[in-house]
C-alpha cells in the first residue's frame, strides 16, 4: 500500500496503549528487514533517516526504497526525517513523498524554536504531512550532534502545552532523561514528566533513545504516554556485529550475498523483538480498518 502518515498512526497507537517502533535504516537491506519483520507481525513501522543517512544516499534513494517495498505490503509504512534542522533538506522529503519529518530546533530559546518549527509545520501542512519537534536537548551523540549531560535540560511542562498547543504535531519529542547511544549508568528516566507532559499536549511522545532501556522501562514509558520509540545505535551494533561474525564463523567464505543474508536475518530478528515488545504485534489489521 503506499506510504501513510504518522499522525493517525501515533493518535491510534495512543490510544490503545502500545508504541510504533521507528528504526532508523542503514541502507536497503535493513529497510527491507523492517518491512518484513513488520510483515511477519501484522505491525505498522516507522522507518526512519537521519539527515546524514540521508545526505550520503539523497533523499529520492532512499524514498524510492521505501516507497517501493511499502507499495507491495499489506502493512502500514511511515516513512519519516529523523532530527533535522536544515529546511532545505526538509522541503526535499516534503516534495518527493516522505509522509513525516521532524524539526528539531531544540537548541534555540523557545520563542524561536517554536517559530522554525511552525514554519516546516506550515511547509508539511501543505503535502498533507503532520510534523515531530522537540523541546528540551535530549542528552547523547545523534547524527553526529552532541549534546552532553550538563547542557540538556528537561523538558518545561508548560512550555510543552504551548508548543504542542500551537503545533498541532504527530508527535512531541521531550527530554525527560533519555539518551542517544548507549547508556553510561542506569538510565535515569522521569516517568512522572513524561505522563503530566502527555496529560498536557495530549500529543503522542516520541521516545528517543530507545537503546539499552529495558523492558520494564519501556512498558513503563509507553503506559505515561509515548507512542513511539526510535532505535538507532541497537541496530548499527547488530548490522556490524552480525557481518563480523559470520566472517568469524566462516573465515574461507567469499560469498558476499551470505554475508549479507547473515546480517538481513540478524536485524530482522532485531526488529521483530523491539515491534514485539514495543507492543506492536497483530495491530496493522485495526489500524487500517479505523483508517478506512
Ligand atoms: P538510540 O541511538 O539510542 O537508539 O536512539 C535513536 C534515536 O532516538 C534516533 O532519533
């Protein structure tokens, strides 16, 4: 089916108490195995680039991936611009077909972090598109942008009102203790903000930094109100890790598509697992249905 939006997706996922896993790809392979893991679960997925992915591949590459894979599957696809603050990229996914795509203006004082993102509110507004941005800088290198412990701050309530009030986003990213990466300590999440801050947008969170939070901390993030939680690092360990090994396992093997098939396998049983446990499994079906 072609590519939906992420607005009624999220608003779904919500509602009914679970959260879309939104994978941020690498290359075709793994936008592929985020199909068909998603396939094999009856689950809807976000795919997602950062605008670096997206400016070694050019945003009409990986769009015509996507598109196509999506195209020939019976379950919902988003295809959405990860963190990005360079509009000139943003109006290119816009113009070629991407259904969502985050500003992430969360290093400017609010006034002017609200004003840029309304602007690409405005832009997305006019392909139909719905939009994520952020306030709060979350803590931890994401698209080679560091944000370190003492410089992130957690996300004001009220100023997360406004900002969504105004706004009218798929989805809020707020900093409320996670990170980008893998963590240092015991992650130090603040569940008590995430629900006032969900009781207050009423805006679906978007969790990012999904890696090395554990079961009990994710179930406990999506019941306060996140809708959707980003996996990056997890997937670039698996996608490394899994060629590596098979070169271990195999050391006289010059087949590349073995290789390759290794590491397919590998992150499809990654991403079957977070959309699993995400709470993902047998909702296509519902969703499509509430969408007819
Ligand atoms: P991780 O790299 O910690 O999985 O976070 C991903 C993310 O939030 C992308 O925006």
């Amino acid at each position: 089916m072609p590519l939906v939006s992420m607005k009624p997706v999220l608003r779904e996922a919500m509602e009914q108490g679970y959260a879309v896993a939104a994978f941020n790809l690498l290359d075709f392979g793994t936008t592929k195995a985020m199909i068909r893991a998603a396939e094999e679960l009856n689950a809807p997925v976000i795919i997602q680039a950062s605008t670096k992915t997206i400016k070694y591949f050019s945003h009409k590459e990986v769009y015509s991936w996507v598109a196509t894979l999506a195209e020939d599957s019976p379950v919902p696809v988003v295809l959405h611009l990860d963190h990005c603050k360079d509009l000139e990229v943003i109006r290119k996914c816009l113009d070629t077909g991407w259904t969502s795509v985050m500003v992430d203006a969360s290093e400017l004082p609010f006034e002017e972090n609200l004003a840029l993102s309304r602007q690409v509110v405005e832009m997305a507004a006019k392909k139909g598109v719905h939009v994520e941005a952020e306030i709060g800088q979350i803590m931890g290198v994401e698209d080679d942008m560091v944000v370190a412990e003492d410089e992130s701050h957690l996300t004001d309530p009220a100023e997360a009102e406004r900002f969504c009030k105004e706004l009218d986003l798929a989805a809020f990213a707020a900093a409320i203790g996670s990170a980008h990466g893998y963590y240092k300590g015991v992650p130090k999440i603040a569940f008590d903000l995430i629900k006032e801050i969900n009781g207050r947008t009423k805006t679906p969170m978007a969790l990012h930094g999904g890696t090395g939070l554990d079961e009990a901390t994710i179930a406990q993030c999506i019941a306060n109100g996140c809708a959707k939680i980003n996996i990056s690092t997890n997937l670039k360990h698996v996608f490394i890790e899994s060629f590596l090994d098979y070169n271990k396992a195999k050391p006289n093997d010059f087949e590349p598509l073995r290789y390759i098939d290794a590491q397919y396998q590998a992150c499809k049983a990654l991403f079957k697992s977070k959309i699993a446990e995400f709470g993902g499994t047998n909702r296509a079906a519902e969703l499509l249905a509430k969408a007819a």
